[in-house]
C-alpha cells in the first residue's frame, strides 16, 4: 500500500532514522556515538521546558542530567536569553565565554544587540560589544550606542550606513533623523542616494527620498523621478543645469534605457557623443557596455554588427562568453571558434568550451581537430565532459581519489552534540554545531571528520566536509549513499529511475532534509508548498502541512511524484522534466520553438542561467551517483539517452 499524507511525522522520521542506520557505506564505519533513548527523551524535555520559559521545571530535569551537562549551553541561552534585555552584559559575556566552542555564543550576541538595541539599553550595548557589527540594523543599534557618549563618532559612520539604493532597517530611521535635523545628511548625501536607488530600481525608495531635499533640491529631484519612467528625456535636457548633475541624469538615463529600450539606448549614445562637448568618456564606456550585454543576451540584430566591434575592441570576458554562447544556439560554427579564441586561455581549456570547439570542428568537416577537442573536454567530470566522452565513445572520467589519510578525531564532546541534536530532530542546531566544528578543527582532521560522518549516516554533513576542505575529488564524501533504500521504493512506486532523483536530491538540497531556499521550497527534493498541495490532490489524499514537507520520506515521494509527471508529459525526455522541475513547465513549453535545435544546443539555449546550470549538474550527478554505487555499471551508465538526442528539440515534443 503506498504510504499516505496522514501518516505521523514522528512515525516516518523513526522510520526513516531505523533505515538511515542500515543503509551501506563503502568506508570503515567509525566508532559510534552512543546517543540512548533516555538521553534524547531527557534532553528534549528539557529544552522544551526551556524554549517555553518554564524555569521552574527545567531546574527539576536538570537534577536528572547532572553537572557538566553535555548540552548545558542550549539550555542557558534560553535562560539567558529570557532575562534580556534587563540583564546586565557581564551575563551575556560570560555566557559567549563558557560556550564558545558552541555556535549559540555568536548567537548569543546577535540577539543581545538587537534586544538591547531596540530597548534603549544602550550602557548594556557599549560593554558588550566594542566594534560595529556587520548586519545594518544591529550596526545602526551600535552606533546609536555609541552616539549617547561620542556623537560626533556616530555621526562619522552615518554616511557609509546611509549610501544605498536600497531601504535600511527601522533600526535605523533614529540615527538618520539625527544626522538630517544635523545636516550631517545633506542634499547631497540624499541625491547620492537618489541615484543609487535609480540604478537598482526602487522608485519607491526615490519618492520617499524626494521628499527629504530641501525645496532648492527638490525639483532635481522630481526631475531624476521623471526621468526613471521616461529615459529618453535625456536627449532634451535643459542646458543651464549644472555639469555634475546633467552628467548624473545622462547616466542614470543611459543605466535605465539600455534595459528598457536598447537600441534607443545605443542611437542616444551616438546622438549624445556628437553633440558639442560630445559624452563622457567614463558614462560612455559604462553605457556601452551595459548596452553591449543586452544587445547580445537579448539577440537584437540591429546592434549585432555594433556589439560585436565593441567586443573586439574592449574584449570584455563575460560577454565574450555570453557571444560565443550565443554562436553556439545560432550554430554558426565558423563564428563559435573565433569567439572561443577571445576568451582567457583558462576558460579556453575548460570542458565546456573544448567541447564547443570539438563541435564546431566537427560540423566543419575537421575529424581531427574535433578529437583533439574532445579528448581534452572528456578528461573532465562535468556534463560536457561526459558528452565529449560520448563522442569519442569512451568511459567517463570519473577523476575520483580515495579518502585521504588524517589525524585522528579529538572533539568528542561535539560529536556527541551533534547526534544528540539529530537524534531530538533539530538538523539545524545540528548542522550549525558541525560546521563550526569544520572551522575549529585543522585540515588534518576533516578525512576522520567526513568518514565519521558516513559511518554515522549523516550524509548532509560529510558534504559539507567536503566542501569545506575542498576535496573535490573525493567522490565518496561528496556523493553519498544517502537514503538510498528509500529513492529505490519510491523509484519502484513511480516508475522512475533511482538515480536521477537522488542526483535532484543532491542538486537540490545536498542531502540536507531541512533545506529551505529564498523563494520557500523546502526538504530534500526542494518541494514548494504549492507543488505539494498539487501532488497530494492527485493522489487524492489530504494536503501535507508545511512542516511535512522537511520530512525525508515525504519529500522524496512528492518530489519523484512530481518529477514523474513532468517525465510523463515530456514523453520521457529528462532534459526537459529537468528544467521544468527548476523553472516551471510553463517556461520550458516557451523555450521549444519552431527551430528545431540538437539536444547539447537546446541545454546551451536555456535562458536562465541557473536552469541551464541545474539541468546539467543533475545529469551529470546522476552518472556519478550510479557509478559510485555499481561500479560495475561503469560502461553502461549514460548521460544522455538515444531518445533524448534525437530527433531533435522542437516544439512538436509538445504535441505527441
């Protein structure tokens, strides 16, 4: 029976606990770190009590875990935390001093600021922290602080707080009213502002700001606000305005009108060059190539031949790129050599564009500079690298090393905090422990680190070690066998392959199953609460609530249901179910056009940068994933399928 939404979340997470523990790993298993039911049952009552302000009983179980508690420090900082901000900073000191090696000591002093800041305490402020911190509100709080004893100090800082186009915490509205009513924000800093906010499109920021010039200033800027909906009026500005602000216009106009109109934008350039006195030199090279990047990733034909001289002339790198891609979609093979030959010898020589090479060649009738191409893209592990391979028709560089030798493990204490906060379900707590852990330790520690945590079954975790110590070649830590049992049941259940979600997986979420991303997709498949809502509505079963989402078995059922569908309606066509998982299947139904495209064109073709990313990791992991896990597969694993190279990429796939 497939396993349904009202399942208890407890249920699935020991379930999936009791799996994690059985699934194989191909390293020596570490010692375990011994975590008892009683110790978790113990330690989550505690912290319950904790985070609740019941004081009264936390002091009741802490007779029950005795002194020098392992995780003492995550029961003071709600104590601590609960007394603020009337206690004193000595409390909080002592605090960030008798838990330092724990990552709520920084913690700890983020949120003393802020609730000392927001208090008015500013006495408690000053003796706690004696430097600004980074983030703007509490660096704002800091300064109000500071201003209490030393104004003219505070007063100092106020314009490099106050010099951005976009808006600034409500923490920091007393400091700026203070530095207005004392001119220390003048015109000036105000319409410097003004045009930061113009350039990063904010004209809500700009309205608020017109309205705090002095009448003299005021019309400038109502003027700079007309000129963010209508750029072209820089053409008839007045010729009494002062050079610096008419240079200013002129500027942000140009900024503003190459986005929005383009060629207007390039004529207006010309126009404005040969007009007495001709354009600055500095606003015209930032114009023109602002214009140059959205002539070419825009495809205008009528500012081809210009962009093209520009490039030549200024042989900028990114847009080399953005030019040589775009002579690879338009498949003029010819034109795709030379511009490769523009870019640095470093992007040159990568899998990519020794791919492209390898291509245009080919097309070219050149049989042996197209080898020569591809047996240098195929040496790399990446997804051109394995499509050069399967040009040549040769084995996958894999370009793996073993694990490499270490010093022995020393800090038991925080591996212990760490499987006890896993144990409990707190993987954030868990994964803040463990890589303040990474950055206590010294390199020579991170292979017990990252073989310590595969034999624990914390897959996320040895990811993140590797990342951390730059093992790009160790393939065991950087692709784990993670929930493997439960990626094959549900590949079983949904007729999918295995592999290709546990590579979503790892490209989603690197295996963390609490991963959260800015635009709100959540768990190890990156399923957004809409998806899910529609996933459950197929399978005729309640909608899961946003926390099931973080669960590991319901994540990787409703990702690989959705990502099944989206296989179904491209007949089969990973590529595409791919880039619809990222974008949307609304956009990748707009990117198949009436030109039909070869399938390593139409992955170049993708417009959005990360979708065009994305589609290529998750092949390219899929390979990885299942080469590490049946070795002997090594010869028969693809990248890319006969299916999905022929007949081609075309906006008939649509209706089939």
């Amino acid at each position: 029976m497939a396993v349904v939404f009202r399942h208890p979340v407890l249920l699935l997470r020991t379930a999936l606990l009791c799996a994690i523990a059985l699934t194989p790993v191909t390293l020596p298993a570490a010692p375990a770190t011994p975590v008892s039911h009683v110790g978790v049952a113990r330690f989550q009552d505690a912290l319950a009590a904790a985070r609740d302000g019941d004081f009264e009983r936390l002091a009741q179980l802490e007779k029950r875990l005795g002194n020098d508690y392992l995780m003492q420090g995550y029961l003071d900082y709600h104590r601590v935390r609960s007394g603020l901000p009337q206690i004193d900073a000595a409390r909080v000191k002592d605090y960030m001093r008798q838990y330092r090696d724990l990552p709520l000591a920084n913690s700890m002093e983020r949120l003393a600021i802020a609730r000392y800041g927001a208090a008015g305490n500013w006495k408690a402020l000053r003796a706690l922290r004696d430097t600004p911190p980074i983030t703007p509100e509490l660096a704002c709080y800091y300064w109000q602080a500071v201003g209490e004893q030393h104004p003219q100090e505070a007063m100092d800082a106020v314009p490099a707080m106050w010099l951005t186009g976009g808006s600034r915490p409500a923490a920091c509205d007393p400091l700026f009213d203070k530095a207005l009513a004392t001119g220390v924000i003048d015109d000036d800093l105000i319409w410097q502002r003004m045009l930061l906010a113009f350039r990063q499109g904010n004209p809500g920021l700009m309205r608020y700001l017109t309205g705090r010039l002095s009448d003299e200033h005021a019309a400038k800027g109502q003027l700079l606000r007309q000129l963010y909906n209508r750029p072209d009026m820089i053409l008839s500005l007045d010729k009494d305005l002062p050079a610096a602000q008419r240079d200013a216009l002129i500027s942000a106009g140009l900024h503003r009108m190459a986005h929005t109109d383009t060629p207007a934008a390039l004529a207006a350039v010309h126009t404005l060059s040969q007009r007495p006195g001709g354009l600055d030199s500095d606003i015209r090279a930032e114009a023109e190539r602002r214009i140059a990047w959205y002539s070419i990733i825009r495809d205008l034909p009528e500012n081809r031949a210009w962009a093209d001289r520009w490039l030549r002339d200024n042989g900028d790198e990114e847009l080399l790129e953005q030019r040589a891609r775009r002579a690879v979609i338009e498949q003029q093979w010819p034109a795709v050599i030379s511009w490769i030959a523009r870019l640095p010898v470093a992007d040159q020589q990568s899998a990519r564009w020794q791919y492209w090479l390898g291509r245009a060649h080919q097309a070219m009738g050149d049989a042996d500079l197209a080898d020569i191409a591809y047996r240098e893209a195929a040496a790399h592990r990446s997804f051109w690298g394995f499509t050069a391979a399967d040009q040549l028709g040769q084995p996958y560089a894999l370009n793996q090393v073993p694990p490499p030798a270490g010093d022995p493990l020393t800090d038991d204490a925080a591996l212990q905090r760490v499987a006890l906060l896993l144990a409990t379900d707190e993987p954030h707590l868990a994964r803040d422990e463990w890589l303040t852990l990474l950055r206590r330790q010294p390199e020579t520690q991170m292979p017990a680190l990252a073989d310590y945590a595969l034999a624990q079954g914390w897959p996320a975790l040895a990811v993140d070690t590797a990342i951390h110590a730059r093992a790009h070649n160790v393939l065991v830590w950087r692709f784990p066998r993670a929930y493997r049992d439960q990626f094959v049941n549900a590949a079983r259940e949904g007729d999918i392959d295995p592999y290709l979600l546990m590579a979503v997986a790892r490209r989603e979420s690197a295996f963390h199953s609490h991963a959260t991303s800015p635009v709100g997709a959540r768990g190890l498949m990156q399923v957004m609460p809409g998806t899910a809502r529609h996933v459950a509505k197929w399978l005729d079963e309640p909608a899961p609530d946003t926390d099931d989402l973080y669960d590991p078995l319901m994540s990787i059922r409703l990702g690989s249901t959705y990502l099944s569908d989206l296989l179904k309606r491209y007949q089969g066509n990973r590529l595409l179910a791919l880039a619809a998982y990222n974008a949307g299947p609304q956009r990748v139904d707009e990117w198949l056009s009436a030109t039909t495209l070869p399938f390593d064109v139409w992955v170049e073709s993708i417009p959005y940068y990360e979708t065009r990313e994305y589609v290529q990791a998750v092949l390219a992991y899929r390979v990885l994933l299942e080469q590490l896990d049946r070795p002997e597969a090594q010869r028969r694993v693809a990248l890319i399928n006969a299916s999905e190279r022929h007949p081609g990429y075309h906006i008939a796939l649509l209706q089939e």
